[in-house]
C-alpha cells in the first residue's frame, strides 16, 4: 500500500488556494465540491479554464516539474 503525507484543509467558497503564478509543492485532492481554475485576461478579468470535481487531483503537473 502506499503511504503518502496528508494535510485535510477546507476552503471557503470564493477563497484562492492557490493564487494566480504562485509555485506549489503539492497537489491538491477536490474531496467535496467544485474547485475552477483561471487564468488572467489582459484586461485584468478572469477567465475559467477548468473546472475541478470530487477525486481529481489539481496541480499534479506543478509538483512533477522542476
């Protein structure tokens, strides 16, 4: 079995877990609800570009690279 290290959080509605460019170290499990990923337009306003649903891991890309 394999054993990886956990850290249960729950995050408001309307929060940023994670803020636009900023680098993570982990990846985060959607257990409950709905987690959307945006970008920036050059206006400055938000633009969803995925929507996240319960068992998907987000930012897994970010903790593999370098």
């Amino acid at each position: 079995m394999l054993s990886l290290p956990a850290k249960p959080v729950q995050v408001s509605a309307h929060v940023d877990f994670v803020r636009l460019g900023e680098t993570t170290l982990q990846a985060c499990l959607v257990s409950e609800g709905l987690v959307g990923r945006f970008g920036q337009t050059a206006e400055g306003k938000r633009q969803f570009v995925s929507v996240h649903v319960p068992g998907e891991l987000v930012d897994l890309p970010s903790v593999m690279m370098p």
